[in-house]
C-alpha cells in the first residue's frame, strides 16, 4: 500500500468542506425558492387600469364631499 501523504489528507478534508459548503447553499436556495413560489401566490392575477382607477376615486371624491357638505350645512352643530 502507498503511503497517505499529508497534501492528501489535506485535498480530502478540503474536498469534504467545499462540498458541504455547496451543500448547505443548495439547501437555502431550495427553500428560499419554495418561499419565493408561496408569496406568488399572494401577488393579484388582474390588474386595474389607471384610468378606470383615477374615475372610480374621482366618484368616491365626489360622494365624500356630498358628505362632508352635507355635515357642514347641519343645524345642530
């Protein structure tokens, strides 16, 4: 048998800790995908366009000031 030289036990112990190394990311990434994948499920599938946006908020304006005008011209202030 040959003798195991020190730069090979040294080669082997490097090799055991870059692939653990590699190994330990790989895991985080995996789940770091899997979450990334659950919170695309939060994100909405229709949007709204900004025109029917700007009229709907201007008619929800309109309808507040009718309120607060309404509050205003009350007699029992």
């Amino acid at each position: 048998m040959d003798e195991i030289t020190i730069a090979e036990v040294m080669w082997f112990i490097g090799t055991v800790l870059i692939g653990f190394f590699i190994k330990t990311i790989w895991d985080r990434i995996t789940i770091l995908s899997k979450r990334v994948d659950s919170w695309a499920t939060l994100l909405p599938e229709t949007y709204v366009r900004r025109d029917s946006y700007r009229d709907d908020i201007r008619d929800i304006k309109e309808m507040l000031s009718k309120i607060f005008d309404r509050l205003e011209m009350k007699a029992d202030k």
